[in-house]
C-alpha cells in the first residue's frame, strides 16, 4: 500500500496562513504560522503531517509555500 510510505517522502514545506475552515474544524491539527512538511500533493489536496504526528490531507488553501 502506497500511503504506508508517505511519511518517508518529503516533497516540499509550506506554512499554515489560517485555519479558517467553512465546513471542518482544522484548527486542532494545524498551527497558523507552522511549517509542514508535505508527503504527498494531488489538484486540490496537500497531504502533510500534522499536529498529531500522522498523515492529513488539507486543502490547498490553508498553505503558502516556503
């Protein structure tokens, strides 16, 4: 399975601009103004490790590239 070596990879860092979701709560995985290391990237997704030391993916648009 793919995703089982995600945490391995390191595709590039981007930082948290805000945590301001219309539909989820992502304020308790991501940090505004932390740096991330993204593991995997698809159109509309980054998938990064959060705060809880695992894999989530996030919409692009809570990130700024570093």
């Amino acid at each position: 399975m793919l995703h089982e070596t995600w945490k391995d990879n390191h595709i590039k860092d981007v930082k948290v601009v805000h945590t301001d979701a219309k539909k989820f709560k992502v304020s308790d995985m991501l940090t505004v103004g932390k740096t991330y290391k993204v593991v995997n990237e698809t159109e509309e997704y980054l998938f990064v490790i959060d705060n809880s030391n695992k894999v989530g993916g996030y919409y692009k648009e809570y990130f700024e590239e570093v």
